[in-house]
C-alpha cells in the first residue's frame, strides 16, 4: 500500500513554524527608528536622572586633590634646572646657575686637588722606576731627598699637570652639568683668534725681558756656570717644546678655571665674589708650588692674582694660558740651551729681591693685555647666541644637560 502525504504548501502559511527560532538577520520595518531632527535637536528625549538622585557637579580648580602625574612616583618628574647661568654673566661667576649650591664649589675644588695628587704621584713612581731600572738614578739618592730633573721627570710632570684640563672638565660637568666647553671661556669655545693675538704680544715682550734677566740676574735664570749641552739636553729641549705649553694650560684650567669659578660661586654679589676668586686659586696656586721661601710664595700668589685679572678681563683662559706657557717654555729654554741642569730648588733663600723685577713685568703685561682686549672688543660675558648651547634653553632637552664641545668663537 502506497502512503501518501499531503501537500506541504497546501493550507498553510508560509514561514517557520509557531514557537521557531529563526535563523538569520532580521530586517526591520520602516518604523524601527525614527526620523532625525533638524540639525541639533534630536530625536529623543534627553536623559532625565531618577527622582531624589544626587547631583555631581564638578569640582573648581583650585578644590581638586593635587596629585602627580602617572608613571612619576610620590614627588612627580624632578624640576628641569638649566645649567647655564644667566645673560651677562662674567666667567668667574660662571657657575652661578639655578642648578650651583655652596657645597658644589667645595667638592669641586676638593675633588680637584685629590685628583691632582693622585694623578701626579702615580705618574712620578712611574718616572722615578724608569729611571733606577735604566740606571739614570738610584734608589738611595730618592731616598736622600735629592731628586734630580732627568727627562723621565720632567716628561711626567708636565703630562701630569696636562691631565688638569680633562680633570677640570670633568668636575665641573660632573658637579654642576654643564657642557665642557664652557670651562674655555665666556663664548663656549677656545677663541683661537684671541690666542694669537696675545701670543704676538706676549712672545716679543719676554725675549726682552728674559734676556734682560740672564744677562742682569743670571743665578735667578737658573745659570750657574759653565753649561754642557748633551743628548739628555736635547731630550729636555724636545720635551720641553711638546709638553710645556699643555703643562701651563692645565695649571690655568685647574686654577684659573675650575677653582677660580668654584670660588666665585660662593657669593652672589659680583665684587666680592671676584675678590674671593682671585685670592682662593692663587693660594692653591702658591701651595701647590712648595716653595720655602717668602719671596717664591709671594712671586707665586701674585702671578694668580695677575692671571686671574687677565681671565676676568678677557672672559677666558686662552691669554692666561699664553703668558703662563710663554713664560715657562723661555724659563726652561735658557738654561737648557746654556746646557745646565734645571733647578727646582724653592727652599729658603732661593729667592730675594730681585723678584720684584718678575712681579712688575706680570702686573704690567696683565694690564696691557686687559687694555688690548677691551679695544679688540673681547666678549666678556655669557651671551647667549641663539643656537646650540648659549642659547635659551628649552626645559628637558637633551642639548640643555649633555657634555659638549662645539663651537668656534672668531674672537
């Protein structure tokens, strides 16, 4: 028997069955939402808080809870401090900035003088062992006292008194974080121009000068009879003209440059600081030659005094270091030349009257410089140039905290 089945479209509706989940997007009718309204005014009712609902209103300003920026901890991200002191600022008072307090010129001046010694004492064992191992010297004449000035010596202590410079630089990026190159002078940068220009002054006026004084005061210059000039005189000669001018340029820079700003920064009022920054780096100046005798200590503060003068004057160390490196290469170069072996003898006695002659050539070399460089127009003081660091800093940029050594001064 055949069953048979109705017609499934027969009577029914078409669609799911009732009570059928239906599958598929669903699309509704014309009136699902309702017509926008004209522009700014919508089609439905704005929202309406429940009845008895508090209202929140927004705090004012000045009654909201202070609190720190995320990710910065309980005090915040530090205040930016800008290591540049400001507009017209003379060198000496160069480290006066928003970032100087007092105990920053101590450590300076402190870290400096630890560092000179450590550095000068390493390199002196150092010259000392090369000259016993290569039988120049023995170990019984150090331990007399005596040391004598053979190259080896003369070699470690001019690099000793070189590594000032970097040592200086150092400190003061370090202490205060400002770039190195601001430790040159006022303008950021070695002025080559100025340099060259002292130095046709400067090298004339001390031929005359220490010809005259070999000639008048030949003890004084350190000749004392007839000479020998032999290879170590060659030796002396060479290491003389290769070393001493970075010698006298790291005695300026620890001096002149580092001390004498440490010192400055103590006072806020620009005489006195100036009065103190000339005397305290002319003391350490004087100590640090271990003279025994009045006349040599009193030489030695007032050639300081007269450099310090001539840094004030001129805004940087570039004439200083001149003078300082013409006057010890011609002291040096006579009594090699002459074929005598260089004295280092300071103690008591070694000095005198006739000391007076070097003091007034200083002062009168220091004052005639100072008057050049007025009318060479020198710049004196921090001007802040537009570009690059001298110019105002942006708060946070990594120009304004990172060491540098740019820049090209014509002047």
């Amino acid at each position: 028997m055949t069953e048979q089945h109705p017609d499934s479209s027969a009577g029914q509706s078409s669609g799911p069955p009732p009570n059928q989940p239906t599958f598929g997007p669903t699309h509704p009718g014309p009136d699902a939402f309702p017509e926008p309204g004209p522009y700014g005014v919508q089609p439905y009712d704005s929202y309406q808080p429940p009845p008895n609902a508090p209202v929140q209103r927004p705090q004012p300003l000045a009654q909201q809870q202070p609190g720190p920026p995320q990710g910065y901890g309980p005090l915040g991200p530090p205040p930016w401090k800008d290591p540049l002191p400001e507009p017209g600022t003379e060198y000496h008072r160069f480290l006066r900035t928003p970032r100087n307090a007092w105990w920053k010129g101590v450590v300076a001046i402190l870290g400096f003088v630890v560092g000179y010694l450590i550095l000068n004492t390493v390199l002196g064992i150092v010259a000392i062992a090369f000259d016993v191992l290569s039988g120049r010297s023995s170990w019984e004449s150090y331990g007399s006292g005596a040391v004598e000035f053979t190259p080896a010596i003369f070699l470690a202590t001019n690099i000793g008194n070189a590594l000032c410079i970097p040592l200086a630089m150092l400190l003061q990026w370090w202490i205060w974080g400002q770039p190195v190159r601001w430790l040159h002078s006022v303008a950021g940068a070695v002025r080559w121009r100025l340099l060259g220009r002292t130095a046709a002054v400067v090298v004339p006026l001390w031929l005359v000068y220490m010809g005259v004084s070999a000639i008048a005061f030949p003890q004084s210059s350190g000749i004392t009879g007839p000479g020998n000039f032999t290879g170590e005189s060659v030796a002396l000669l060479v290491i003389m003209l290769v070393t001493t001018p970075l010698q006298a340029a790291g005695e300026e820079y620890g001096a002149r440059g580092l001390i004498m700003r440490s010192a400055g920064s103590w006072v806020a009022s620009p005489v006195p600081g100036l009065i103190i920054a000339t005397i305290v780096p002319s003391l350490v100046f004087m100590a640090a030659h271990g003279a025994g005798d009045p006349w040599l200590n009193v030489y030695y503060f007032l050639f300081g005094a007269a450099m310090s003068l001539l840094v004030w004057r001129t805004g940087g160390l570039e004439a200083a270091v001149v003078v300082h490196a013409v006057n010890n290469m011609m002291a040096f170069g006579i009594v090699i030349l002459a074929g005598q072996e260089i004295n280092m003898d300071r103690s008591a006695g070694t000095g005198g009257a006739f000391m007076l002659v070097p003091m007034a050539v200083l002062l009168i070399v220091a004052v005639v410089l100072s008057l050049l460089a007025k009318r060479w127009k020198v710049q004196r003081t921090y001007q802040p140039t537009g570009t690059g660091f001298g110019a105002p800093s942006v708060p946070g940029s990594p120009a304004a905290v990172a060491p540098g050594i740019e820049g090209n001064a014509t002047h």
